[in-house]
C-alpha cells in the first residue's frame, strides 16, 4: 500500500533536515530580492578625490569614477601636481629639518662636566640622554654619571615586541627573569636593552667593571641563539659577582649619606638644585617674550647697574628678582662678585630660544603626519632690501587628537 510519507516521519515534532534547508534558501532568495531597492531613492554621485594620498590608498582612490564634473576635477588634479613638482625640493627640506631628531630632548637630562668653561661656550655642555638608551652613554664613566646613574638605579625594559634579526630571532622579555633551581623565578633587573641598537647590556658591569673582553660591559650583546647560555655564563662570572657588589655598596652610601666626601656631595647637590630653579625661571621668561614676539634684549647688557635700557629680558629678570628668593640670590651674587658665569647673556637667550623651536617643529609636525589633510602654502614678497623672500607655512585640518578640532596654519619659516 503506498503511502505519502515515510513512516518515519509520523509523530515528528521537529521538521527534518530538507525542510530546514527548504526554509532557509526561501529566505535567501526573498532577502536577494530585496537587496539594493533603496538604492533607487539614493543618489550618491563619486567623484576622483582632488587630494594626494599614500600608496595603501592609491588603489581605493582609482576605484572612483568620475560622475560628476570630471573636466573640473581633472583640471585641478593637474594644478596639484604642476604645484606640487613645482615646491618638491622646499617640500622635501623641512621635511628633513622636521623628521630631525628632537633636540628638545637635550633640556630632559644635562650633566656638567665640572670643567671650567667661559661664558661664551657656557652652554655648550655635553648633553647625554642618560637614562634611557645605554648607546649613549660616555665610553670613560666619571664619578658624576655613575653617581647619577646608580642613584637612578637599572631603567627597565619598555618594549614587549623587539626587532627580528636576519634569522628571524629577537630580544625576549623572559630572558628577564631566572629560574633558581627550586623552581622560584626570579629578576635579572641588571638587564637593559638599547632600542637604538637593539642590544642588550649589563647594567653593573657598564658601571664598574673594567672589563674590556665582555661585550655585555662594552659594545653590547646580540647574539640571540646563544643568549640563554651567555647569560647564564655572564651572571655567576667574577667580574660580573664583583660589579654587583660595588653597586650595592655605592647604591646604600649614596641614599644613607654615608660616602666618603657627603659632605662635598650636600654641597653640589645644593648647588645643582639652585642652578635647575634658576633656569627654571629662565625658561618661563624666555617663553613669555617669545610668545608675545617682544625683543630681548637693549642698547645696554649690563646687569650689575641696573638700567631702563638693558632690554625685556634682563628687566623681567631684575622685576622677578624683587620677589623672588632665588634670583635675587643670584643677582645678588652676581652683582658681588661671587659668580662670573651668570647664564644670562645673549648665548644662553639663543640656546634656549632654539630648543624651544626645535620643541615646536617637532609638536607641528606630529600633527601634520596625525592629519588627514593638510597643506603647503608658499608665498613670496619682497622684503625692505627689495630681496624676494618665500615664507613657507603648513597647515592642517586636526581631528581633535592632538588638538582642538579645526583648520590650523603653521608658519615655518622663510625660504631665500
């Protein structure tokens, strides 16, 4: 007797596996029915975008058609880059001043030499970046820096992700760590990494071994296949046991006060802290003047008589310094005699007005390459002398990151 149905099918209470499918490519085929009906009530016109854009969006830009005026558009595309060829090399200058390294970075860390120097090479002191990359620390280590440093103590390591070598292999935070055989892990916090030269040093043995055969102690260490066992071969070393033991040592005397000449110590810690609230106020004036683009300095420079003559900077120095305790005790010295390096001549005013724009170069261009737009105006005029001289200004559209939203213009500086 013929049935409709499989017998297996009666009583079911769920729908078997074809029904299922039955249901959901009835569904596909409705919903492929539908797609792009609201495009019949949209208009979206696409236009060649006029703006030059790097490699990664080069190809989504091409993918545009030109629906809407593309005589215009293709005009101005061509004006872009008759003026882009045109100011190429200006272009590619400031942006090898701006892509310079940040010389604002000198004010974070200054060590005086101690040796004596005049007042015209005064500011010109070896300025170390001491704390951060080992690369660049002194070959010769005097008292002053290992003090500095070892009162700083090991800087620790940043970076979660390190460069690969040729072969593939890099720096690993886990080399941070030992195990001691009871299975405890411990620190090897002697361990710094140079992210300039992505090498790894010892810290104690840069400090105060005299071992030149090491190259944990001298040039650093990258050899990373064979870490592991250099690592262990270095740390149960006798230089390595000896270097630990005398930053201990030194690390107790220097936070106790208890080294051989504290006294000596007290008195050019005091004075250090003296000079860094000094410029500290130096700083601020130089900054006020520049701000309001106000001249410097007079017809006179004397600052022992005090004069209405002697310019903007010198006069705000005397204004503070008759409510200020710290540079009257300056002005103080220096009009007794006590001191002859003041830091307040012409040398010191331009050093300090040259970090601060190198400072705003560097903050302009990091918002020139956060931008999504930005652009280049240059524009001549001929000066007092009848000389043309171009004035080269950016300007940017920022997104609120960096800072406020809105259209910003930044004058560079000008192109003879």
């Amino acid at each position: 007797m013929a049935s409709t149905s499989r017998d297996r099918d009666k009583g079911r209470q769920y729908l078997s596996g074809n029904q299922k499918r039955a249901l959901v490519k009835a569904k596909v085929a409705e919903n492929e029915k539908h797609r792009g009906v609201i495009k019949k009530f949209l208009v979206t016109p696409s236009l060649k975008r006029p703006y030059i854009e790097d490699e990664e969006n080069k190809n989504y830009s091409e993918n545009y058609d030109m629906a809407l005026s593309p005589i215009t558009v293709d005009k101005y595309n061509d004006d872009i880059d008759n003026k882009l060829e045109k100011d190429d090399a200006a272009v590619n200058q400031i942006e090898d001043d701006l892509n310079a390294p940040e010389d604002s970075a000198k004010a974070e860390s200054l060590l005086m030499t101690g040796e004596k120097q005049d007042q015209t090479s005064c500011m010109s002191t070896v300025v170390i970046n001491m704390y951060d990359d080992p690369t660049s620390w002194p070959a010769d280590i005097n008292k002053n820096v290992r003090d500095y440093l070892t009162m700083k103590g090991p800087p620790n390591v940043p970076v979660i992700s390190f460069p690969r070598n040729e072969k593939g292999l890099c720096f690993s935070r886990f080399h941070c760590k030992r195990t001691l055989p009871n299975g405890e892990s411990v620190e090897r916090p002697w361990i710094i990494h140079s992210q300039s030269a992505d090498r790894i040093y010892c810290f104690y043995c840069k400090l105060f071994s005299k071992n030149t055969t090491s190259t944990l102690s001298t040039s650093g260490f990258n050899n990373w296949c064979n870490l592991h066992t250099r690592l262990c071969e270095h740390e149960h070393s006798k230089n390595h046991l000896k270097a630990t033991w005398s930053f201990g040592e030194l690390h107790q005397r220097l936070c106790s006060g208890q080294t051989i000449d504290k006294e000596l110590e007290k008195i050019v810690n005091e004075h250090a802290k003296h000079w860094q609230q000094v410029f500290k106020r130096l700083v601020a004036i130089v900054q006020f003047l520049a701000e309001r683009n106000l001249a410097f300095r007079g017809t006179k420079e004397n600052v022992v008589n005090e004069s209405v003559h002697n310019g903007n900077f010198l006069g705000l120095v005397e204004l503070l310094g008759k409510f200020d305790p710290v540079l009257d005790t300056h002005l103080r010295k220096i009009k007794t005699h006590k001191i002859h390096n003041h830091y307040l001549g012409k040398n010191t005013q331009n050093e300090l007005l040259n970090i601060m724009a190198t400072a705003v170069l560097n903050e302009i261009l990091k918002r020139v390459k956060a931008a999504k737009y930005y652009g280049i105006i240059l524009d001549c005029t001929p000066d007092m002398s009848h000389q043309e001289q171009m004035s080269l200004t950016i300007g940017d559209v920022s997104d609120g990151n960096l800072a406020p939203s809105g259209v910003y213009e930044h004058f560079i500086k000008f192109i003879r």
